[in-house]
C-alpha cells in the first residue's frame, strides 16, 4: 500500500514516513521514534504536534500513539465540508453582490433603461400601506383601487375623505363582496365613494392609481406544488407601466356590477 495519498490531508513527506512507522507498529515512545527515523527532538516535536492537531495521533506523557484511521479520516473530511460550505456561502454571497450590480449595467446599456425606471420594490406590506396613504394625499383627480374586499379602508379611510373634500374623484372596485365587507361598502358609498363589483375571474394582483401618474401594487403568486402565497410590493411613476394598470381598471371597472 502507497501511504503518499496522504499529502491530500496535509501531511509532508517525513510526516507521511512517521504515520507509516506508528500504524505498523503501534505505539512507541518518543525515544524510538528519535532513533529508528534518525530526527532530532525539536523536528520530532514538531511533527507530532501538526499530526496531533489532524487527529492522526494521540501523545499521553512520552507515548505517541496512532489513532483510529476511520475516525481520524472521518474528521478531517466533516472539517473540510464544513470548510467547503463556507466557503460556497461566501462565495454565493459575493455573486449575489456582483449581480446585483452589474445586471442593472447591463440591462441599462443593452434595453436603454435600468429596472428602477420602471418599478421601486417595496420592502414589506406595512411600507406599501404608508406609502399609500402618501400617495392619496397627492392625488388632484382621481384615485382609483382594485382590492379584494378593501381590508385596509381604515387606515386609508381618513386621506380618502380629505381627497373627496379636495373634489377628486374615487372609484373602488371590490374581487369580492360578503359579510366581511358590506359594512366598509356602506361607509364608502354613504361618503359619495363610487364602489362596484368586478365580474372577472380571480385576480392576482391589486392596486392604487393616482391621477393615472403614480401606481402602487401588489402580486400575488404561487410556487409550484406549494400552497403558500408569495407577493412582492411595488411602486412605478413609469408612463408604460401605469397605463397598465389604468387599462385594466378602466376594463374592469366598465364591466363590473355598481353597488
């Protein structure tokens, strides 16, 4: 048998002679060792101490001892996947770093517009409502919502009122309507909201257009075989972006049923 593979673990050549005379035969003191390799004791003491180190031998007192082969190989390969893995962690997060900033660069120079020309993600719910809520006190016109059942009327509810006082226009139209919501329904039309009812399939996206110039939005979508729901918030003044969205309202909302 070659001991040589074992330069993979880190082992020199004199350390690869060494390991081969205490697996052969067993235990031996360090006085042996000095004798039968023909080292001096400050190499000697080196060496084991590299090898102790791996795992590859023990040292009670004087004794220098093999250990094991499977537990000691076994160790090092768990030290080096863990070693790997890091590695490959930083290693992916360094990509994500680079693409990040150079797919934007790229995108610019090869379409002629970066991404952020045409959306702004949103980092969370609680920031797109916020975000909202600025955007209706901008409105001069019109606002116009396609929500599910408008689960968040009342933190809206206050700058809608001020937009109606400032005579802008705004329209609601609901995905759905039941006991959850008819009473927000009956707030929203007793304080001259148009609300109406879209006939459409299920829609996995919902939205605020202000004045047709600034849109908020949020997709809905489903990974395969996962009943999770993911969405991703987001904000565009682009032009082609909002007419969009303006298209699809004013689609919908010609169809839908007044309430």
């Amino acid at each position: 048998m070659s001991f040589d593979k074992l330069k993979v673990v880190g082992f020199s050549d004199l350390e690869i002679k060494l390991y081969e005379y205490l697996i052969k035969k067993g235990s031996c003191k360090k006085e042996d060792l000095l004798r039968d390799l023909g080292l001096n004791e400050k190499d000697l003491n080196e060496h084991i101490s590299k090898m102790s180190s791996l795992g590859a031998i023990e040292i009670v007192d004087d004794l220098v001892s093999p250990s094991p082969p499977r537990s000691f190989l076994q160790k090092y390969l768990r030290l080096k996947e863990v070693e790997v893995d890091l590695q490959l962690a930083e290693l992916k997060k360094v990509v994500n770093e680079l693409q990040m900033v150079l797919e934007p660069i790229f995108s610019e120079s090869k379409y002629g517009v970066r991404l952020e020309d045409l959306w702004q993600t949103i980092e969370s719910l609680s920031s797109m409502e916020m975000e909202t809520i600025r955007m209706i006190s901008r409105a001069n016109s019109e606002i116009s919502i396609l929500a599910e059942r408008f689960s968040y009327y009342p933190k809206v509810r206050e700058e809608l009122l001020s937009a109606l006082d400032r005579k802008v226009r705004v329209r609601v139209l609901l995905l759905a309507l039941d006991k959850e919501n008819e009473g927000r329904v009956e707030d929203l039309k007793r304080n001259k909201v148009e609300v109406r009812l879209a006939r459409c399939d299920w829609r996995s996206v919902r939205f605020t257009l202000v004045d047709r110039r600034e849109a908020i939005f949020l997709i809905w979508a489903k990974k395969s075989g996962e009943n999770r729901v993911f969405y991703r918030p987001g904000y565009t003044k682009n032009p082609g972006m909002v007419s969009v969205f303006s298209d699809s309202f004013e689609y919908l909302w010609d169809k839908a049923l007044p309430l």
